[in-house]
C-alpha cells in the first residue's frame, strides 16, 4: 500500500485517443481511492486532461498508422527527446505507457535509463507480427497488463510479469452482456439501420470513409429506407468526418461511445482495431476494413503478420465470425456483396450477434482500470 503522506509522480505516455480514454479512467480510478498524493504528468489528450493529468503536450490529434508516419517522425523524436530530458531531470517514480508501441517502447527505453519502473497498459501484440521484439519488451517493461485473455500464457511463456486485466473499453458495460443479444426475426433489409466506423486516426479515416460512404450509397440504393450513423470519437473527428462527406450520402454524425451506437444498429462497418470489440460486446453483426499500401503489404506487412485471421474479433473467435477484408485494396465489391448477403439472411444475424456476445464476455467480468489502478498501487515505492 502506498503512503499516504508521499508525495508520488506518475508519467503516462500516450499517442492515440482510445488509449487516452484508458487512461483517463485509470488516473479517475485512482482518484476515486483518495490518492490525492498523486501527480499525473505526461503526454495524451483531453480526456487525460480533464482527469487531472498535466501534460507536457498533445498527442492524440494527429495518431497516424505506420505507413502513414513517415512525415511525423522528426515530431515524434523530439518529442522522444523531449520526455527523455524530463525524465532524467524530474523525480518520476512510475511510468505508464499505454498502447501505440512503436513510439512508447522509446518512452520505456527512457523510463528504463533513467532508473524508473515502467507498467505497459495494453500489450503490443507480438504474437501476431513481432515476436522478435520480445527481447526489447522484457528489458524495458517492469508489469506488462494483457486486455486478450490468450496473451497473459503467451507473454508469461516468455518470461514477463503479466496480468490479464480486461478490455477498458469495456468497463461501462457491466459483466451482463446478454441484455444486448438481438433477434432478427422480424428484420426486413429495407429498414436496416447501419453504423459507420472509420476509425479514430486520420489516416483511418483519409483510407476508409470515402469507400464507406459509397458502400453506404450502394446500399441506399438497394434498401431505400435504410439509415446510417456516424461515429466519431471527438469533435475534431467529426468536424473531419463532415468536411469529407460525399455529395449524395446522408448520416447521422455522432460523438459517442462506440458500444452506444452499435446497440442501437442492426449492422456495422467498423475499421479493424479495438472498436470491433466494442461492437461485439453488444452483439451487433459488422464487416471489418482496413487499408494499407498495395506495395508495403506485400513486400512487408503479408511476411511479418503470422496469425490465420487479422481482426480482433475473428482471431479471438478462431473462425470468420465476421467478414474482414484486410487489406482491402480500394475493391468495395466484395464488401457490398458479403453485407448484403448476410442482411438477407435472418437466422445468420441472429446466430452472429449471440456468438459475438458470448465472444465478449469474458472481457466485460473485469473491470480494467481498477484491475491496473491495484497494480499501480502495488509499483509505487
């Protein structure tokens, strides 16, 4: 147990807007306890801001995916640098780095420099496509936290100190999944409700919502009293989102959490990442996109990545649960036709939405930012 009287310093590193949510709920975890002796210092978003976090600076506006970042690279070192300095000239006694493992791993390196113990919340998934980084992990990571239940065995295998602690984006659902399981029987196409998900990082949305919007377009066509929404995690999002729409397509735009807007859906296109959890836990039927460069994937991303699936939910499921066209390749065809093919088949829609439910549960029985707020406590000195 911590002590009271002592005053603490934790440094959170932070790149993308769902990691900032984490940790947000984290440092108000903490909070909640009456550890009124900590200080949350780092980097993040407006969400970690608003829990009580001083932030050296900004970082979840402009997450990019890997092949989009060559541009970013020059802000990113300084910004490396920058918390390195911090580091070494600043009493810190904790760091937490959350997620975005291509850029907290030289954050950890830091940490590990400068004497300081470092907690990954969100373990970077090695064992799908950089099992040789395992070394690098273990020399950097003091308590590694697993929100896959699979992936405590496998990086305790290769000798971390690892905790399965849930999935954060699942902590406001409760472990009562099944009040979410929906019925199709009298489910007509025409009528379907659709939710858009591009995703939360512009690259995400510069690869995948226009092809959304005109898959979107062709299904209208096809169901003509069909209704779409848009989610977008933030304003700055949705302001993005709305200077992209193209001429003809019609949506609802809304900022909200993911699991609300899948709830209320029959069906949802949904960007691979952690969002199509969030989607499962509410038993909502989806495809799954993702685009990367033609070139890079078959030169390097077909080699590195080793699992039979690539989504989360249908490596966890080992099966196409959902259909996922991965990359896609700017092709809508193959994803028009799959939507429409399961919209007309009710006792398929039904099927999935329960074994997505069943999928999910196990994530949703812990709650994960107090499951890392008792680690945290555990770390502090």
């Amino acid at each position: 147990m911590i002590k009271k009287q002592k005053p603490y310093r934790i440094f959170i590193s932070v790149a993308e807007p769902s990691a900032d949510a984490h940790c947000a709920g984290l440092i108000a975890a903490l909070s909640k306890r009456g550890y009124d002796n900590i200080e949350f210092v780092g980097v993040g978003g407006p969400k970690m801001a608003e829990a009580g976090c001083k932030l050296l600076q900004t970082t979840t506006g402009r997450a990019v995916m890997i092949y989009k970042a060559f541009s970013h690279i020059a802000r990113y070192y300084n910004l490396i640098r920058r918390i390195t300095r911090y580091l070494k000239s600043n009493k810190v006694d904790l760091v937490i780095v959350c997620d975005s493992p291509s850029f907290n791993f030289h954050i950890a390196k830091a940490a590990k420099k400068a004497g300081v113990k470092t907690l990954f919340y969100v373990a970077p998934q090695l064992w799908a496509w950089a099992g040789w980084r395992i070394k690098k992990l273990r020399k950097c990571c003091d308590k590694l936290c697993c929100i896959l239940p699979f992936e405590k065995e496998w990086f305790s295998r290769r000798g971390l100190d690892v905790a399965f602690v849930g999935n954060p984006l699942l902590d406001n659902l409760g472990p009562d999944l099944a009040r979410f399981r929906k019925e199709y029987v009298n489910f007509e196409p025409e009528n379907a409700r659709f939710a858009l998900m591009p995703g939360s990082r512009a690259a995400e949305i510069e690869s995948l919502w226009r092809p959304m919007q005109q898959i979107a377009l062709r299904l209208k066509q096809k169901y003509p009293d069909s209704t779409f929404t848009t989610v977008a995690v933030d304003t700055e999002r949705k302001q993005l989102l709305q200077a992209s729409q193209i001429p003809g397509f019609e949506c609802k735009y809304t900022i909200s959490l993911v699991s609300e807007t899948a709830a209320a859906v029959d069906f949802a296109i949904v960007a691979s990442g952690s969002a199509t959890l969030q989607v499962a836990a509410v038993g909502c039927p989806m495809v799954i996109m993702y685009q990367s460069s033609r070139i890079l994937w078959y030169l390097v991303g077909s080699w590195l990545v080793k699992t039979k699936y690539l989504s989360l939910v249908d490596i966890l499921a080992g099966k196409e649960l959902v259909p996922e066209f991965m990359p896609y390749f700017s092709s809508i065809e193959p994803v028009i036709e799959s939507i429409e093919r399961l919209l007309e088949d009710k006792e398929q829609l039904t099927r999935t939405s329960n074994e997505l439910i069943s999928l999910a549960e196990p994530f949703a029985e812990k709650k994960a930012c107090e499951k890392v707020a008792d680690m945290v406590v555990q770390m502090l000195p």
